[in-house]
C-alpha cells in the first residue's frame, strides 16, 4: 500500500504558573502550543515501521473559512446578545435569578476544583472532540498536573479547519450542552431548576474559556492575523453562545422563537432605512 501525506499537529499545554519563568501569566492559566511536523503515515499492512521526514516548525494558522465565519458570527453574536438583554424586562425574575447565581456557582466550582490534570485534560479534550468531528486522525494526548499534548493528523480537505480546532478550549461549550441535555431529558416540567442546571454549567464553560487567554498562549497567537484576531473570533462565538443561552433561560424555549422575531424585525427595519418602505 502507499503512503498517504499529512500533515500532524500537536498542541502542548504547559501550567502557566511563576516557575516558567514567562512574565504577564495569569496564575491559573494554562500555554497551549501548537507544535507542527510533516509526517507520512505508513498504512500497511505489516509490521514494518513507517518512514517519516519531520520538520519542527510553528505555522499560522487560519484561512478564507475562518475569516469568513468570523465576519458573520461577530455581529450575529453582538446582535443575539444585545436582543436578549434588551427583552430581560419581559423575563420571569426568579428564573433569571436562579440563572445567574447558578452561572457564579459554576464559575467557582470551575475556580476552585478544575485545575490540575482535570484542567489540563478538558483543554485537551476540545481540541480533540473539534478535531474528530471534523474528520481528522487522533494520534495521541498526554495530560499531566501541569502540562499535556494532544496531536493529529489532517489532511488538505480538513487543513481549513486547524484554526477552530486551535481555539477549541476557548469556545467550547461542553458543560453548557451537557447540562441543556440533561434539562431536555428530565426537567421539561421544572423551568426553575433547568434554569439552575444549565446556569451551572454555563458558569464552569465561561470560567474555563476564558481563564487560559493570554498574549503568550499559542493557541491565540497562531491564528493569521495575529492575537487580537484570535480574541475576537473567541468573543464573537462566546456572544453568540450567551444570546442562545440568555434567551432560553430568561424565557424558555419561547425565548428563541423571541429572539428569531426580533432579529426579523431587524432586518425589516435595516431594509426600510436602506431602500424604504415598499408599502409606501
């Protein structure tokens, strides 16, 4: 059988703590940095080892896909959130309290008792549930008290999506999804402690999505266009998660149909202002 050319990543978390010696760190944040090699994989069928060229190297990561997605998702989110707070006047106000201090719960259950090898392993995690769905080959993740690495293998139909999988931890919702699963499943008849549940888990989403971001995280810095390229895709997806959350919580599943008129109602009145009103 022949080899078949692809190229490997892998993602090295280090704790970023006093002891590396690195300046401006936040004294729970974890480095993430993407280490990428030419390999060849061997697939056959013996047991004969695979000849493999390396070539150590940090490249940018992030193309056309990317920055498209960002274009749309950056006002998309601004627009989702920004609905959302604007009918929080109309919410049930119990449930939004519930909501909230539930989401400042997690946060500090996230603070407080994720960290070390169960924060290294949920960085690592993203990367490779990111990386799977979008068809890539797992080639292996190590996790550490303080340091991991999570490598895979792409190929040029999948290279467009290295740039969501780098910035995986960082927009994530892991917790967020598995505790609206459990609120679909057995509390549809009980807003006020779904209302709580997915508020716990989308206050341990936010601590840790946000809690790793730094000038000096690679994760970031790779993208092309430099960090604050990164930040901003980071916080278009982060808006864009709260105004689908938002509206659930302080409405219910009434909330996204809300939302889905509101932002109709936008777009009829951005048509009106641009080109008149055609009833006239």
């Amino acid at each position: 059988m022949t080899n078949a050319p692809t190229e490997t990543v892998q993602y090295l978390v280090q704790n970023a703590n006093k002891n590396l010696g690195l300046p401006n760190l936040r004294s729970a944040g974890i480095l993430s940095e993407p280490r990428m090699s030419d390999t060849f994989d061997h697939h056959d069928e013996d047991d004969s080892q695979p000849q493999a060229e390396s070539a150590e190297k940090q490249d940018l990561v992030g193309g056309f896909a990317f920055y498209l997605s960002l274009a749309a998702l950056l006002p998309t989110g601004l627009m989702f959130t920004t609905l959302t707070v604007l009918r929080l006047e109309t919410a049930n106000s119990t449930t939004t309290m519930n909501f909230i201090f539930a989401a400042l719960a997690g946060a500090a259950i996230a603070q407080m008792f994720i960290r070390g090898h169960l924060s290294v392993f949920i960085h690592e995690f993203k990367h490779s549930l990111v990386s799977n769905l979008v068809g890539n080959r797992h080639k292996g993740m190590k996790i550490g008290e303080r340091s991991g690495h999570y490598q895979y293998s792409y190929t040029k139909s999948t290279a467009h999506y290295n740039a969501f999988i780098s910035l995986a931890p960082y927009i994530t919702p892991v917790f967020t999804f598995m505790a609206v699963v459990v609120a679909l499943i057995f509390l549809r008849d009980d807003r006020e402690i779904a209302a709580i549940v997915v508020g716990v888990g989308y206050g341990i989403d936010i601590l840790l999505n946000m809690r790793d971001i730094s000038p000096i995280q690679t994760d970031i810095s790779l993208i092309r266009g430099g960090y604050n390229m990164g930040l901003a895709y980071i916080a278009a997806w982060n808006l864009l998660i709260a105004g689908l959350v938002f509206a659930w919580a302080f409405h219910g599943i009434k909330g996204l149909s809300m939302l889905l008129e509101d932002i109709s109602s936008c777009f009829i009145q951005l048509y009106i202002a641009l080109f008149g009103d055609p009833r006239v």
